[in-house]
C-alpha cells in the first residue's frame, strides 16, 4: 500500500508537470483537478500510516477535516495580518502587534487541537493519534520535495531555452 501511495504521489507529480505551463508554477496550488487529486492522496496516505479501519474511516474523516478547515482559517488570519503589518515596518507598536497576534493566533490553534485530539480519540487509538501528526508532516515533506523537484525542473528547461536562443543568435551573426 505505502508503494502504491508514492508511486500516485510520483504520478502526480508528473501529471501536474506535464498539464501545467513550465513558468507557471504558483498556478498548481490553485488548480482545483491538482488540489482534489492532493486532497485525495493525503486521504490515503493518513488512512494508510495510520492504519485506519474503514469503521474508523468514516468517523475520523469529516472530524478531521472540520479540524483542518478551522486551523486552515487560524493560520490564514495569521497570514493577512502580516500583509497588513509589514515585518519590515519601522513602527515598533505595529511589529510588538503582529508579535502578540502571532502567539494569540498560536494559543487559539493549540486550544482548536486539544479540542479536537479528544474528539478523535474516541474515533482512533492514542497510537494512532501519535502517528497522525507524524503522518502529516511526512506527507507534507513529500510534495513540497515534489513541488521543489518541479521548480528544479524549470529551471534547468529555463537554462536550456535560454542557452539555445543565445546559440541560435550566435549562429544568425
């Protein structure tokens, strides 16, 4: 199973190379066919590592995915905050602001896990509940490799695009 899911994982990564224009990387994370195929592998990947029974499945899902929804919205007030208080503003009460924001925002999350750890726990095992944050954080590793991978990739086709209208230039003159 754990191949299975790398290997999809490769395939995607492939996919979205080949489907999406080689300057356009910022474009993937807002393709939703890309965003549903991730969405969909994450699932398998967490029900995998975790060893989830389908039982299991279908009550951890959609409190899992209330949890991540909720956190997502924490962590996106945090993001629109720094927009509006730049970081490299001189104003020192604005830059002790987002400070203050910043461990506000980090309190409410951590209030929003303890809240839904205990939901969870009477969906999966201690164990299992160990393993989700572990099985987050590797499944997260793997597609920012994938996504850097990709980044690598243009860049070299850039290289080579480049290096190849000089030549043409030079074999004009």
């Amino acid at each position: 199973m754990k191949k299975l899911i790398i290997l999809a994982i490769y395939l995607l990564s492939g996919w979205v190379a080949m489907s999406q224009d080689p300057t356009d990387t910022d474009q993937i994370a807002q393709d939703p066919a890309v965003q549903e195929k991730i969405k969909n592998l994450r699932i398998a990947y967490i029900s995998d590592k975790l060893g989830l029974t389908p039982d299991q499945a279908e009550k951890f899902w959609p409190v899992y995915r209330e949890f991540s929804d909720k956190r997502r919205e924490i962590r996106q007030e945090f993001v629109e905050a720094r927009k509006q208080i730049k970081t490299d503003n001189p104003d020192q009460a604005k830059q002790e602001e987002l400070v203050k924001m910043g461990f506000a925002l980090k309190q409410r999350e951590l209030d929003l896990e303890k809240v839904y750890s205990e939901r969870l726990l009477r969906v999966i095992s201690a164990q299992q509940m160990l393993n989700l944050r572990k099985a987050e954080g590797d499944f997260q590793r793997i597609i920012l490799e994938q996504i850097q991978q990709r980044r690598m990739i243009q860049q070299r086709n850039e290289t080579i695009r480049e290096r190849n209208q000089r030549l043409k230039q030079q074999q004009r003159n």
